[in-house]
C-alpha cells in the first residue's frame, strides 16, 4: 500500500523547481523573497489605445477614470427595447446623476448597446480628452500560461480631503471626527430626496494609503443634479470607522454650503390628502360622520321586522289556528297562555276551518 509522500520504486522523488524554493529557516525579508520569484511578482499594466477599444469599454474606462475607484457594476445600465425595424438600446449612467442616450437602430441587442454607448462617449469627448484617456488606458496585461499570481494588495496614494477634481478647500472643523456624521448625513440626504434610504444611495470605499492609515471617499448617488457624481475624500485615520465618518463630515459640510439642496432639507412636509368628509385630528369637532352602507342597512331590517312579523302570525293563525300564534311582547309585559282544547275541540275547530 502506497501513502502520500512514499517514494515510486525506479522512479526519481518529486521535487519543486528551484525558483520556487525558499530558503531553510526564518525568512527576515519576505518583502524581497516575494519580488525576487518571477511567478509571484505583481500583475504588470500595459497601455492600451483608447480609440480601439469598443464603445461600451470607452464608456466604462471614463466612469472608472473619472469616479476613481468609487465605480461599481450599477453605474452603467443598458436597457435593450425591440421594433419592428430592430433594436434600440437606452444607456443610463447612474454614476454621473442618472444621465441616458439612447442609440440608433440596430439589428441586435448587442450592436444597440454598442450604438447607445458610443453617444455617450460622443457627449464626453471634452472630458475624455481631459482626463488623458486619449493617449491610453492602463490595462492589466492578461497571463498565457504558468502559475496563478497571488493577489497583492498596492496601497493607494494619500489624497487631499474634499471633493475629488475641485479646488474647494474643506474647513479643518469639517474633518473632525464625530461619530454621529454618517447618521446626520444620511437624514440629510432622506430629507433632501423625500425616501427613504437605499444600501445603494450612500457608498464608502476604505483604502490602504501610503504611510499607513485608511482613507475613505464617498459618492452620495440619491443627490439629484451633479451632485450624485461627485466623490467625497476624507482625512487619513488609523481605524476604518474614523474614516468614513471624516469623510461623511467633509460630504455634510458641503451639503450645508448650497443654498438648492438645504431648501429641499428645510421644505416642509407633503401634506396627506384625505377624501371629502373625513378630516379627522378633531378637524370635524365632534360632527357625526355621514352612514355607510352597514348602517343603513341595519336600518332598513329595522324597519321591516314588524312587517315580516306581521305576515309570519298570518300564516300560523292560517295554518294551525290562533291559539298557535305566538307574538314578542315587550319587557314587562305578560305573555297569555294559549287555551286548552280537549281533543273533541280540537278535532271540531279543524274541520270548521275545512268547511270554512
């Protein structure tokens, strides 16, 4: 029987290649083992041309350009509707405040995105030529064969706390940490848009950053108008929870400065329209309300009772004779006893009613 790590009789022990051997004992610098062997070394970026590249992957390199690493699956939503002619594709950028293009006529699906795709990227030439994405996009060169890279995790650059791509510069008290920022944002922003909020509405993203410490950005995408595309930076922290609540501080404090949004903050309530006749809160002061149907039905029974009594006792008296008849007296009232007939009576009152 033959156990795992038992050597093959006429054949040479398994070894592993020798770039991937360490060496015995404690390994002092893993930081230079791991950059030294080829097979772990980091994933390299290739540029790429961004005028080859299809319309679909244009439009998705300039939202991950210009939203930074805020960008998620969501934010680019194609939605395909069948003619007779054809396909036409509406594509709707989430992530830049909700904005759509709608493509020409095509005839598939497929080549509708694309067409919906390439007039957005039509619309945002300027800003595409501005981000640089005309000279190139950074890629990650794809491997043909060997082993599996182990991910390594690159810490991201220290960025300036504020609004990614302005100027505007953030007040120092608006950076303080206070550990009730994320829920005052989040009633700011319910308010604003008169809802309630979504996980989707409000996105964090916490990084590593050069030097040590987290940095967290934020994109608000309920906010109506640009406002649903700009990405929040915060101050660098060494807990994570400290960061998003630098960065929800820093997203509050903007909101507050613009005169739109805290209009829609301080409008008041939508008032509940009621139907006619029912104002309730004692706007009626004590008025009966009009009947229903239950009601006037239960009247009308009323109203009827004594009729129907009257033609049930028409009917007993007719059938069985009067001392059969039994009416409902009122309380307090006594009820008299039917007569005693003797059997002779009895059998002579039938058949008067016979010859009668």
């Amino acid at each position: 029987m033959m156990f795992p790590g038992m050597a093959v009789p006429g054949r040479p022990a398994a070894s592993r290649p020798a770039a991937s051997a360490l060496p015995v004992g404690r390994i002092d610098n893993a930081a230079a083992v791991l950059v030294s062997r080829p097979e772990w070394a980091p994933p390299r970026l290739e540029t790429k041309d961004f005028a080859s590249m299809d319309s679909k992957s244009q439009l998705m390199h300039f939202c991950q350009k210009k939203l930074g690493s805020i960008f998620k699956g969501g934010d680019i939503v194609y939605t395909n509707n069948k003619f007779p002619m054809g396909f036409q594709s509406i594509v709707k950028l989430v992530c830049l405040g909700g904005q759509e293009f709608a493509g020409e006529l095509k005839p598939s699906a497929t080549e509708a995105e694309q067409a919906a795709a390439q007039q957005a990227v039509e619309s945002f030439k300027a800003e595409i030529s501005a981000l640089g994405l005309d000279r190139g996009v950074e890629v990650t060169r794809k491997r043909k064969g060997g082993p599996m890279e182990p991910s390594v995790k690159i810490k991201k650059q220290k960025l300036p706390p504020g609004i990614l791509g302005e100027t505007a510069v953030v007040p120092p008290e608006a950076t303080a940490i206070v550990q009730t920022s994320k829920m005052e944002l989040n009633t700011h922003c319910s308010k604003i848009v008169r809802r309630v909020m979504e996980k989707t509405d409000v996105t964090y993203e916490t990084d590593d950053v050069e030097g040590g410490g987290y940095q967290s950005k934020l994109r608000l995408s309920c906010l109506p108008d640009s406002w649903g595309s700009k990405v929040f930076v915060g101050e660098v922290n060494v807990k994570k929870g400290d960061a998003e609540q630098s960065v929800a501080a820093v997203a509050l404090a903007a909101i507050r400065t613009d005169v739109s949004l805290m209009s829609k903050f301080a409008a008041p309530p939508k008032q509940k329209v009621r139907p006619p006749g029912m104002k309730g809160k004692g706007g009626g002061k004590g008025k009966v309300p009009p009947p229903n149907a239950n009601m006037l039905q239960l009247q009308a029974s009323a109203f009827m009772a004594p009729q129907m009594q009257a033609r049930t006792d028409a009917f007993h008296k007719a059938a069985f004779g009067e001392a059969t008849v039994r009416r409902k007296l009122r309380p307090g009232h006594l009820r008299q006893k039917p007569p005693v007939l003797t059997w002779a009576e009895a059998k002579g009152r039938r058949q008067m009613q016979k010859v009668g």
